[in-house]
C-alpha cells in the first residue's frame, strides 16, 4: 500500500513538473518578439520611411523601410548626405522623371496607364497649387494650364499623354442652413458663390466635369477652409473671445462636427462617382506654429484619418511626408515650382497607376 501511494505521489510528482515545463515554454515563446513580415507590395507612402531631400526642387523622395532596415546590425557613419544607391532604387517610381526623360510622350509605353486619364483634387488653394506646380515641372513637355478662376476650376493637361490634373476648389463644409456664411466671405469678388459644396456640385462642377471628363481618380480635401470657418461661425454667433481667434487649437466638438460633414462630403462625391477610387487628403502644416495653428492642423488631420479609415476612404499622405517644410510662398502655401509640387506629382501618378490598373494593386 505505500508503496503504492509512493509511486502515485512520484506520477503526480512528475506531471506537474512536465506541466510546468510546457507553460514556462509556452509563455516564453509567447513573450518572444516575432516581427510580423512586412510585405514590399503594401503602398509605399503610407508605409514609415525616410524622407529624401536634397538642394533643388526635385531632389525629393520617399524610401520606405524594409526588413533589413530593423535588423539592428552596425553601420559605420560615412560623410555623404545622399542616401546610398541601393536604397534609392526602392523608392516609388519617380514618374515625373519619367515624363522628363520621354523625348516623345506620344511613344511612352511606360506611361500608357496615364494616358487619356485624368486626376482631379477637390479642395482650396492648396490643391490649386499643386496644380499648377505639376504644369511648372512640366513646362519643357508641352504642359498648359488653365484656369476659371482662382476659386473655381484650374487643370494642367499634357498634350503628349492627353493627361489632366485638375482641381476643383469649395470653401469648405459649412453648411447649406447657414445663409450668413457666403456674405462673410470678403473681397465678395475673389469668392464667387454657391458658398456650399453641396451647391457647387452643380453648379460648378458639373460644367467643369463636361469639359474634362470622367476622373479617374478623386483626392478630396477640407482643411484649412473649415480651419476659418469655426471662428467664423463663433464670431456670427457672439460666442467667447477664445473660438473666436482665427489660429487656434480646435475643440472636441468642432472635430466631431468636422468628422459629420466630411462623411457627407465623401458620400457626396461617393453618390456622383459611384465607380471612381477616392481618396482623402490631408492638410500640410503653416509655415509656423503662431496661435497654435499647426496643433489645429495636427488635430484636424488626426481626426480625418481616423474617419477615412472608418470609411474605407485611402489616405493621400502628401502633407505628412513635408513635416519640417520650409519653402513657403507665404504662411500656408508652397510655391509653385518646389520640391513638395514634385512629391505631389509622383504621388498623383503613382496613385493615378494603382487606379488604372487596378486598386489592389500595391506593387
């Protein structure tokens, strides 16, 4: 009889030290980092990476991160300031060096998927400039642009490609009930109404669209007129001195409004170009923090991606790749002809390729 408890105890004994061995085992597997693979066909911009820039307006590129970028292993520091060659290389396709290099658009197999094509960006001045920032890169190839007004409808066409950059300007969400926002808008004469994007639909950019065609790609933008409105409206209203300051940090409320009204801007656009790929930019930061204004932006643009993804609406992230931006032509707008007007055009014509040849396809 003891002898037999003795080898019961001695089981019992040795079960819980097998049992112990598999959950220290287990629990040290589970506790090991395990860096999940990542993929070299995911959408380079929106991945981290390192920003390139150099001394003249297109010595800019973005170089995302690989694997063996993380692996830890020691590198000697080196005097050289341009990235090294091999890196480089797996930056996107720089598609504007592409147009330059051509010699005959008409005979660039390579750009086939931009030809007949035509992007459109839905926004303020900002998109404008970018606008006419392709054309000045484009000049030596035939580009023209056009414009109906600042505040209206501008577009960049290349002949050679029979290729349109446009933009469609509105002066943000406020909405359609609110009938003293349009005459708060002065010189009346820069601001041509409808004073709401609903309205502008229409009536501006309709005939615009009979011109240009069916895009075949959508960037939507609302920042920096919504940034204006908010004091605006506190201002109408008599509210505190501190929503009426026109650079200010937001509040909660205002980006949960901002947040309603981008969602029905995007359905807007979702309604009238069921079949068009859409995305969403964001708003670069001012040329200072004065008045927190860079923390509004900051804010606003957290709020928007936040939404976007809910949507299922991409991120065109030109704005965040320019932190640290400099080369204003005033306290908010890059100039025309710049190293963040290049970005933008490789950007477009990369996104513009995805759209063409299918939105899944991320290589």
């Amino acid at each position: 009889m003891v002898s037999f408890l003795g080898r019961q105890m001695a089981y019992a004994t040795i079960g819980i030290a097998v049992l112990c061995l598999l959950f220290a085992a287990t629990y040290q597997h589970q506790s090991q980092p395990h860096p999940t693979p990542r993929s070299n066909c995911q959408d380079p911009y929106n991945q981290p990476g390192y920003i390139y820039r150099g001394h003249t307006p297109t010595e800019i590129r973005w170089i995302p991160y690989e694997d063996e970028d993380l692996q830890g292993r020691q590198v000697e520091l080196i005097n050289e300031l341009k990235p090294p060659a091999a890196k480089l290389a797996k930056a996107p396709p720089s598609f504007n060096q592409w147009i330059k290099d051509s010699g005959n658009l008409q005979d660039a197999p390579e750009l086939d998927f931009a030809r007949g094509k035509t992007v459109l960006s839905v926004g303020d001045s900002h998109d404008r400039r970018n606008v006419e920032g392709f054309c000045a890169q484009h000049k030596d190839s035939g580009a023209v642009l056009t414009s109906k007004g600042a505040h209206v409808a501008t577009r960049c066409t290349l002949p050679g490609l029979n290729l349109t950059v446009g933009s469609w300007f509105h002066y943000g969400l406020a909405e359609q009930k609110e009938q003293w926002y349009g005459p708060h808008l002065t010189p009346a004469e820069n601001n041509p109404p409808p004073f709401f994007v609903e309205e502008r639909m229409g009536d501006v950019f309709e005939p615009d669209l009979a011109e240009i065609g069916k895009p075949d790609l959508i960037i939507l933008q609302s920042i920096y007129w919504d940034l204006r409105y908010f004091p605006y409206h506190a201002t109408h209203y008599g509210w505190t001195w501190e929503l009426q300051r026109v650079t200010r940090p937001m509040t909660w409320n205002e980006l949960a409004w901002h947040r309603a009204r981008l969602t029905d801007y995007v359905r807007l656009f979702q309604k009238r170009f069921p079949d068009v790929p859409i995305m969403f930019r964001l708003g670069q930061e001012r040329a200072n923090n004065q008045g927190g204004g860079n923390v509004a932006l900051y804010q606003m643009n957290e709020s928007a991606k936040t939404l976007m993804n809910y949507l299922g609406i991409p991120i065109f992230p030109w704005a965040e790749l320019l932190t640290g931006e400099e080369d204003y032509a005033d306290v908010m707008h890059v100039k025309p002809l710049s190293q963040p007007t290049y970005l933008f055009a490789d950007m477009v014509l990369y996104y513009l390729r995805k759209a063409v040849q299918g939105w899944e396809m991320t290589c």
